[in-house]
C-alpha cells in the first residue's frame, strides 16, 4: 500500500498582476498573514510569491479574491489578475545531510566516510565516521591536513605513540591507530562529545584508542607524535603543554589556524621550528619540532 506523502505545513500564494498595482496586492498579502512576499518581474507581469501556513490556505486565498476583485474597481490594471495556491514541497533534510557528507580520500592511504557510504577502495584504511555534534568528519580543510600530516609522520616509521588533543569525533586518533601506531591517546575538553569518540573508534575496531575528557594537563607521559586540531587562541595558550607532550626527536602537528596567525603562534613555541606548512584555502597546518 502506498504511503501517503506528508501535509504540506506550508503553501506559497502566487499572484500575477501588472507592475502598476504590484506593490499594493503585496502590502495586502503581508496584511493577510504572509510572512513575506517575493517579487519578480516577468515580462509584462509581475509575480508576487506569499508564504503562509497552510491551515490558513482558505481564508487567505478568499481574502485576496476579494481583495483583487474590489482593486480592479478602482485600477482598472489589476483586472485579470490570476491567484493561485502552491503547496511547498517537503524537504527531506535528513536526505540533504547525506547528500553533503560523502566519502572523502586523503593523502595516499586514508578514507573518510559515513556510514550510509561506505566503499572499499583498494589500498585505504576506510574510517567510518558518524557526523554529529563533533568536529572531525574529514569535510573540513584541517581535518584533512591534519590526517595528511598524520600520514607523513607515521610514514618516517619513527611514530610509536600519539597523543590527539581535541580528538571531537576520534578521527584523527583513528587514522593514528588504523595507520599502526602501537599507542595512541585521544582527549577532549568538551565531554559531551566524548561518547561520540568512543562510537566512532568502536565502530572502527579501534578500541584499544586511550579515550580521557578533560585538560590537556592531566596527560602524564611524552609522545612521538601531538596533533592538536584547535583555534589559534587555544594552540597559543597551551604551548607550554603541547611542548612538554612531544618526546625526544618527536613532532608536532597543529592546525585550526589561518595565515594571518601564523606569526603569533610561532612567537608562542621558541625553540621550534616548523619543517612542513600545508595550506588549503584560508587554512594553515604546521607540523613543528624541536631545534637540535
């Protein structure tokens, strides 16, 4: 049995009338409940297009009958004036959220995708990755030259341990497990996305990711790799922790930031200096390390 399709909640009043008396019929159409009115020119005509809910369908569209019929009394150019009532199709947003996360390749070896798209490429680890309230869903330039840096860095074959600071959807702590580094830790300040991490690694079977809520502060131990994901002002202000996480020999990664930063946050880490710069529209990712 077919399942009837949903009531429209809004219909729009479509008017056609000449150019003379369209502002008029416009100020009535406000007057008579329409949130707004579109107008557009064509040709000869003037069309006017009126949002309004459709519970008042019936009364709106009397009263501009009326409306009409004793304007063209007086101006004689709104005779012939045609009215109609045009549902306002349902949108399916659910449908358009699909259709903007879409699978996305990065780098030589990585793959982002959501659940509802999942291919199997040859040669890619595939990171499944729910969109939801965290950050991190491989759309966004950071999140993937973060990912790119990642890739870089395991490449050199000297990254045994990763710390992920701002992990949102665990993605980034996923590629760092996925691409075989034996320890990695993935934290967040934000524990309300936490959770959504820890779906995000299990779906993946990277459950062995280290998954803490809290201040970066409260990580014990050094790592061969940090990625930090942030804002400017957050990269600037934990400098001092970010440096003291990276190991002897190790690196770190930071993005989130824009050209213009730049300076400040190299000001911030003395004794650094950045070996590679990625860039992605407005977007700037360093990956940093110590002076020898």
């Amino acid at each position: 049995m077919a399942v009837p399709a949903p009531s429209p909640v809004w219909i729009t009043i479509r008017v056609e009338v000449a150019p003379e008396v369209a502002d008029a019929v416009a100020n009535f159409l406000l007057e008579a409940g329409a949130s707004g009115v579109l107008t557009e020119a064509n040709g000869a005509r003037t069309r006017l297009e009126a949002p309004v809910p459709a519970a008042a369908e019936a009364q709106v569209v009397a009263a501009v009958e009326r409306y009409l019929t004793s304007l063209g009394e007086i101006a004689p150019a709104a005779r012939g004036a045609t009215l109609a009532a045009v549902p306002v199709p349902v949108v399916d947003w659910q449908a358009l959220w699909r259709q903007h996360h879409r699978p996305v390749a990065v780098g030589r070896r990585l793959l982002v995708a959501p659940p509802w798209d999942v291919p199997r490429p040859a040669g890619r680890e595939v990171l499944v990755i729910e969109p939801g309230m965290a950050f991190g869903t491989g759309q966004h330039a950071t999140t993937r030259a973060c990912l790119e840096a990642i890739e870089a860095a395991v490449g050199t074959g000297q990254v045994r341990s990763a710390l992920d600071v701002g992990t949102g959807s665990g993605v980034l702590a996923l590629a760092l497990a996925r691409l075989g580094v034996e320890r990695v830790v993935a934290l967040d300040t934000d524990p309300a996305v936490v959770p959504l991490a820890r779906a995000n690694l299990a779906r993946n079977g990277a459950a062995r990711v280290a998954l803490l809520a809290g201040p970066l502060a409260a990580v014990r131990g050094r790592f061969d790799l940090v990625v930090a994901n942030l804002l400017a002002d957050a990269i600037v202000a934990e400098a001092g922790a970010l440096a003291r996480a990276v190991g002897p020999g190790g690196r770190l990664v930071v993005s989130g930031l824009v050209a213009e930063q730049l300076p400040a946050v190299r000001a911030a880490y003395p004794g650094w200096r950045v070996t590679e710069t990625r860039a992605e529209g407005a977007w700037r990712t360093l990956t940093l390390v110590r002076e020898p």
